[in-house]
C-alpha cells in the first residue's frame, strides 16, 4: 500500500509530499523521515491513483542499495543503535520501495528480529548474496566492515554497469536502426522484389527465400513488427531471473569479455568474504559455507561448496583448493599456490584480501576499455546484417541473366542430299 505524507516545516512552513511504500501510518513516518520539527499529515493512496503512482514513481536501483549500506557502515562504526541507523537512511533514498523497506526493517529489529532475518522478506533489494555477507557479518560481529564491503562491492558494480551503458548506447542505437530499416524494408522493397523474381520463376538462395517469408508475415501480421522491441524491454526488465538460472550463468560466463567481468566480479566478492570470515575466527567450514552462499555466480558457489566438504572430511584448505580448481578458470592454478603459500606463512585473510584486490583492479582496466571492446563488436554485427540484406536483396539478380536470355542451343546444320 502506498502512503502519502506531507512533512510541513514549523519554522518555515514549508511543506514536501513523500510517498512510502508501506502499511502502517507509523512506518509511513520513519519512511518518510519526519524531522522533530516537522509535522505531518499522512494519508493512504488506493484504486488507480495508487496504480499510476507505482507506474511512475521511481523505481529501486543499485545507487540507493550503495547509499543505504555505506550509510549504515558509518553510523554502525560509530556504536549508533541499527534502528536509528536504518532510520537516517531513508533520506538519502528517493523511491517509495526503498523508503518502506527501511521503515520495514527498523520495525522488524525494534521486535527482537535480526537484521538479515528481516531483510528476507525483501528479495529484491536483498539478493541471496548480499543476506550471506549481512549474516557473516552477525555472525563474526563485523557488521559495518561487512556493510562498507557490500556498498563498496556495489558501487564498482554501478561504476561498471555504467560504463557498459554508456559503450552500449552506440551499438543500441545501429542495431535499432537495423531492426527498423530490416523492418521497413520488409514492408516496401521486399514485396516488390519478391513479385519481380517470382514472375521469372529464378531459383532464389535461401537468404531472398528467408527474407521474402519474414516479409510476408510481417504484411499478414503487421502487429508482429513490435514483437522485437517488446522482447528486448522484456529482457532488460527481468534480466536479474534470467541471469539467476544456472544454465544461464554457465553460457554467459564462456563469452569473451563477458565472461572475463562476471568471473572476476564473483571472484572478488567471495575471496573478500572468505578473508573477513577467517580473519573473525568464523569455523572455516562455516566460512566456506557462508562464502558458498554469497557467490553471485554457480561455478564459485559449487567451488566453496566443495571445498568445504573436503575440510569437513579431513583435508587442508590449500589442499581442498586445488582439488577443485578448475571452477576458478584459467586462474584457479594460480590462487591455489597462493594458497599453499598462504598456509606455509599463515596469512590466508592477508593473501585472499590480496586476491581480492587484484581482481578489483582488473575490473577498473576492464571497465575503463569496455567502449573499445565494443565498438568492433558491433561493426562485426552491423557487417553480419548489412551483408545478409544484400545477398538476399541482389544475389539473385546475378542469375537473372539464365532467365531472361536463355541459352540457345545451336542449330545443327541441314543434311544435303
């Protein structure tokens, strides 16, 4: 249920309307960030208002989940309760989901709940990996170094998604533009020249034969012509389940680049927590468990997972390592004799933070040269399309000459008598 709240200053007189995506009146307020000197007047939005409000209010987004966690890792340091915490959040988030979820969690603390208890019923600016890290952080009585990891883990993602974005907006618009221009051209030019080659009867390749089809339909079908469009925002809007089904993570992971940025993000975030976990005296079958759980990737989970099967049956950590390497890629002989010289030296926390931060700094070079990975990428693509529509538009015209002037056979010379 959405709330509106109208904060209206003492001093000034001022008033701001703040919606909340929340239950009660009283959440409304934390939500909404009622100052003591502002009063307020809260009131419940229903039937369509509260439908277009949904549909254009802002949306959550990564920036707030940085905003909140980095915000709580500051006033956690500083010994302030989890509840106020929460509560000095909610003004450095914008959208009415995030300003009730952390009402939401402030009221599920203040009954005696954990926080990353409370933090499952919000799976969607929680993720699985993010509520390991909040329990290895409860459990090992780090919670704001673990809080500081998550927001800074975050804010490179952010950092890199937007640097994909921004390599991205050149081949978007192309590959739209050829979407539209195919699209155009199906509808135009390619029943006239499907009407041309079909009166000589030419044997057409299959390029002019799949194109004339695609044109056909789209003139019978005209409504399908959005089918394209309508699939791409369907596959950015629930990209997140989609990148969740393992048979998913395991393709994307064997793309070039691609693969190279999902590899060592999950690298990173999983060493890091697997050194912070060591370093708190956390059990390492429970570290490697916990580490297991906040893998954003399957490979690195069944990675964890497995070697903590090889602790709980007797094997060394080093050892247990190398065992399973081959989840890690190219670089898991690498980390495993790291971590045979980590167990010779005892600094398993210093080498794995180690680990961690080489990767991170990969992920910067990577980021800063996503544009100039992408630009070929795209020409490739653009070359691909471009060339298709050409052979499927002129290639037969190569042949017409069989059709319209036919080979004459030669004329035997008349016998005499």
């Amino acid at each position: 249920m959405l709330k509106k709240v109208i904060l209206t200053n003492n001093a000034t007189g001022r008033s701001l309307e703040t919606i909340v995506d929340t239950d009660t009146d009283a959440k409304a307020l934390v939500g909404a960030g009622k100052a003591p000197n502002e009063t307020a007047k809260v009131s419940a939005i229903g039937g369509a208002d509260e439908f277009i409000q949904r549909m254009s209010a802002k949306k959550p987004s990564l920036d707030e989940r940085v905003a909140v966690f980095s915000g709580l890792a500051r006033c956690l340091e500083r010994n302030i309760s989890t509840i106020k915490s929460l509560e000095l959040q909610t003004g450095r988030v914008s959208s009415p989901r995030y300003r009730g979820i952390l009402a939401e969690l402030a009221h599920q603390i203040s009954i005696g709940e954990k926080l990353s208890d409370a933090m499952t019923a919000f799976p969607d600016a929680f993720p699985d990996d993010i509520l390991a890290l909040v329990r290895a952080g409860e459990e090992s009585g780090r919670l704001s170094a673990v809080c500081n990891q998550i927001a800074n883990s975050q804010r490179k993602t952010v950092r890199i998604l937007k640097k994909l974005k921004t390599g991205m907006i050149y081949p978007a618009i192309v590959l739209v533009l050829a979407v539209a221009v195919t699209i155009a051209m199906s509808f135009t030019l390619v029943p006239a020249i499907a009407k041309l080659y079909g009166s000589m009867h030419a044997n057409l390749p299959f390029a002019t034969i799949a194109m004339m089809t695609f044109s056909d339909i789209l003139i019978h079908q005209p409504y399908l012509a959005v089918v394209p469009f309508i699939g791409l925002g369907l596959l950015f809007k629930n990209w997140g389940k989609i990148y969740a089904q393992p048979p998913v993570q395991k393709f994307i992971i064997r793309l070039p680049t691609v693969g190279v940025i999902i590899r060592k993000s999950a690298a990173t975030v999983s060493f890091r927590a697997l050194a912070m976990l060591l370093q708190a005296n956390v059990r390492i079958s429970t570290a490697l468990e916990i580490t297991a759980a906040s893998s954003s990737h399957i490979y690195y989970r069944e990675f964890f997972t497995r070697v903590r099967d090889h602790v709980i049956d007797g094997l060394d950590l080093p050892e247990s390592f190398l065992m399973e390497s081959h989840w890690l890629g190219p670089d898991g002989r690498t980390i495993s004799a790291v971590m045979q010289i980590a167990s010779e030296t005892g600094s398993a926390n210093e080498m794995l933070d180690e680990i961690a931060t080489d990767y991170e700094d990969e992920l910067d070079t990577i980021a800063n040269q996503i544009d100039k990975i992408l630009e070929p990428v795209t020409m490739v693509i653009m070359g691909v399309m471009v060339g298709f529509l050409v052979y499927a538009i002129y290639g037969p015209i190569f042949g017409l000459s069989k059709v319209i002037l036919p080979s004459k056979k030669p004329v035997a010379a008349a016998s005499h008598p």
